[in-house]
C-alpha cells in the first residue's frame, strides 16, 4: 500500500527491559537507560540534519512510555511540540501475551526458543500473531493515507518491521505470512518515501528485543 508523504520511522531507546533480557508488555511503563537517552538524541539529531529546526511534520507515537519517552527526546532537537503527537495503540509492540515481564532465558527454558529467524520473536499462545499486528497497523495506515507531508512514527522493534513491510513493498514472510522488513539496530532511522524504504541512519541485522 503506497501512501503519499514521507514516513520516518524508528524505535524506541533502549530500556532496562531491553537491557535486563526481559519480554515488555505495552501496558507497563519500561524507563529508558542512559544508552536508550543517548540513542533517542542521536535520532533527534539526524532528523534534525534532514528536516530542520521546527520542521512542518505529523508525529505519530505509539502509545508506550518508551516510545514517548523516546519522542519527547525527539521532539526537544526539532524544537516541536510533543504535546502535538498522533499517540495510538494501534502502533504498539506485539503482544507476547502471559510471556510479557519474564526474561527470555526462563520463557526459552519452559518453551523452547523465542527468538526465531532473522531477529523475529515467536507469538505467545495467548498473545498477538503477525496477521494481527498487520491489521491494525492496516488501519493506521488507512488512517494517514490521505494526509501527505512528512511523518514522524515511533514505535518497536517487531511492530516497526511489518510497518515497513507493508509500506516499504517487502514480499510476504514465508513463514508468517505478512511482509516484513529487515531488522535494524535501535537508533537506527528507515524513511519510507513512495512506497519505498532506505535506512536513513542505522545499520541492519541488531538483535530484536520488543
């Protein structure tokens, strides 16, 4: 699905979930570390080099701690109002249902591994599937095609590669169904123009931790 603008698309800082190896949960608020700080500034600072001080642009944040705590770091080097930002649920991370808060090492022990190919998590059985975070992502998506201009989208690290899957024209994952985009290191910036994606800043294979 081509959607007119341009979309700049991220993840959140490091947290001391990432950094502590455990599963987050959206409903938790999960703080940044000083990596996670220094990370969301760097960001700050490269949009900054791309688009300017106080630059003409939608912000779009999922509705976490993390990803707002990561915006609001964003939001002090543009020089724009975080108070402006589009926050839905509709861009949180997928829902690793009973396995949220655990360390990965205590959930692979009891289920086997987690962490699958190419950086991907494994669902939960009581938690999300990649069809379904591509529904809602569909409808957010559908929600900004009529907009235009230039976009700010803070999210995660799983949910952020199917959104760029979907927009960035990626071919449907073999085994999940869905299309979904290369991993990338948290900091890192992939701009979404015309239905096609280039890593603005970043570098590509980082280990996934939602």
């Amino acid at each position: 699905m081509t959607i007119p603008g341009r979309f700049f698309i991220m993840r959140h800082g490091e947290t001391v979930y990432n950094a502590a190896r455990r599963l987050q949960a959206n409903h938790i608020h999960t703080p940044l570390t000083a990596l996670g700080f220094e990370q969301a500034q760097t960001m700050g600072q490269k949009l900054l080099a791309e688009l300017g001080k106080r630059p003409d642009v939608t912000l779009h944040v999922s509705e976490t701690g993390r990803a707002l705590q990561t915006a609001s770091l964003i939001c002090e080097a543009l020089g724009i109002d975080w108070f402006d930002a589009q926050r839905t649920d509709d861009l949180k991370e997928i829902d690793m249902g009973g396995w949220c808060g655990r360390y990965y090492d205590d959930v692979e022990a009891e289920h086997g591994p987690i962490v699958i190919a190419d950086h991907l998590l494994r669902p939960a059985p009581d938690g999300e599937d990649y069809h379904d975070i591509a529904a809602r992502l569909k409808r957010w998506m559908e929600s900004v095609s009529g907009c235009g201009g230039d976009h700010i989208v803070v999210m995660h690290g799983i949910s952020s590669r199917v959104l760029r899957g979907l927009m960035g024209g990626f071919a449907a994952h073999g085994e999940h169904g869905v299309p979904i985009a290369p991993s990338l290191v948290q900091g890192s910036i992939a701009l979404v123009e015309h239905g096609v994606e280039q890593v603005l800043y970043g570098s590509p294979h980082g280990v996934e931790h939602a």
